[in-house]
C-alpha cells in the first residue's frame, strides 16, 4: 500500500469511529444515546489509535494536515509531498463522514435536532467568539503536535535484545498518541469540541453539506474556517517550538 493510500484510509478510520461515537451519544434511539462527553472523548482516543495502527507502516500515520506542515518545517518529511497527503486526508474525511451517515441514517432521521446532527460531522463552539474560539483550537493543536515530536523518537529496550528499538508512531507508540488525544478531549475540548486537525473537520463538514441529511441546517461556513486555519497556526508554532527546544535536550 503507497502512502497517499494509507494516509486516506487511515483518516476514514479516524473519523469513521470518532465521528460515529458522536453520532451513537447524540442522536435519538442508539444504544448509546446520552452516553456523555467521557464516551465521546474515550471513542476518539481509540479512533485515533486505529487510524495510525493502521496507517503508520505505509505512511508515518499524520492523518492531520496540521502534522503534516509541522513536519516538513520541522525537516521530518519533504515539502513535496505535503500536497498529496494533504489531499488524501481530507478526502478520508469526507468518507469518513459519508460513512458515518449511512451507518446512523436512520437515527438521523429520528432525531429532531439539527444541532446535534452537524455535531456528529464537525465541531462548534459552545460559546460563538470566534477569536476565542480560534485560540483554543490553536492551543489544542499545540498541545497535539509538540508531544507528538517528542514521542516519535521514544525508545524502549526489549528483554530479548540489549539494543534499544525505536517505538516511533506505530504498533506500541500509537498508545501514547491514542492517550494524549483523549486527555486533549478531557481537558482541552469543552470550548469547541477539539477538531485539532482540519481533515477531521473540513472533511465531513463537506459530507454534511453534500448529503440529504433529513432536517439539516446548514454547514456552518461562518465558522469552518476556524478549524482549519487555527490548528495550522497551532501545528507551526509546535514545529518552531520543538526546533527551539530541542538543540538545549
């Protein structure tokens, strides 16, 4: 599998089960319904665990245009490539959110709030300041990148060799990513719900505008730039910080 495969395929997982947890708390009749913003912020934890399992042989597992800039200015990945990945993961994320509404379509058509349906695509702000609004997704996505630096060159020794093997975003390394989403979620997401990765957002926000979602409101453009230009500015300042810091490690 190339990487602009892995990286499409491991954002539709992403979002297929991030998104879908919302859809199962805040739509009517699920098994899940009222399930709380623990269930909520626990499902994206996980669904980001699957999304680099999964994709981080093929493609080092960015599933965020955010991670992906960060990289590059931060020399981890060549600029070249940016495009690609950049156009892979959003159009995971559309998937994703096309995906998520054919699973919950009829939960769709049973619940009264439109609100609520946009939420199971993309995020808003519980309080509308958009400046506001546009920090805290900049410090969320901060809060995501810089720790995602420093753990991509973690390194653990295993008993059967004196070596030490380097864990990296893949197999054990995606714990701590899964980890440092959810605990984003649990403190960090309150204000705006945490899209701390534009795909993630833009991506299904576009599902959203394109499906026959019954008693849809619209998309939300007013807003939909927030979560793409912030997490960008959040994901540089990351890779200028983690460039600053790291010559004095």
């Amino acid at each position: 599998m190339n990487s602009l495969l892995a990286e499409f395929i491991g954002t539709l997982l992403l979002v297929a089960f991030g998104n879908g947890v919302v859809a199962n708390v805040l739509l009517a009749r699920t098994k899940g319904f009222n399930g709380g913003w623990i269930v909520i912020t626990a499902g994206w934890g996980l669904a980001v665990f699957v999304g680099v399992f999964c994709a981080q042989e093929f493609s080092g597992a960015h599933l965020n245009p955010a991670i992906t800039v960060a990289m590059a200015l931060a020399e981890k990945f060549a600029w070249v490539e940016v495009p690609g990945y950049l156009l892979a993961q959003l159009l995971g994320g559309v998937v994703g959110g096309m995906l998520v509404y054919g699973f919950y379509r009829e939960h769709f058509k049973a619940s009264d709030d439109p609100n609520a349906k946009l939420a199971c695509f993309c995020t808003a702000p519980n309080i509308r300041n958009l400046p506001q609004a546009f920090f805290c997704e900049l410090v969320g996505t901060f809060m995501l990148v810089f720790p995602v630096f420093l753990m991509v060159g973690a390194k653990a020794k295993l008993p059967s060799t004196p070596d030490e093997v380097l864990i990296g975003l893949g197999t054990l390394g995606a714990v701590p990513v899964a980890l440092l989403v959810f605990a984003i979620g649990l403190s960090l997401g309150g204000t705006t719900g945490y899209a701390i990765n534009p795909a993630r957002d833009l991506g299904p926000r576009l599902a959203h505008a394109i499906l026959p979602v019954p008693g849809k409101r619209g998309s939300d453009w007013g807003y939909a730039w927030v979560p793409v230009i912030a997490p960008l500015a959040g994901g540089v300042l990351a890779a200028l910080a983690y460039r600053l810091v790291i010559p004095a490690v």
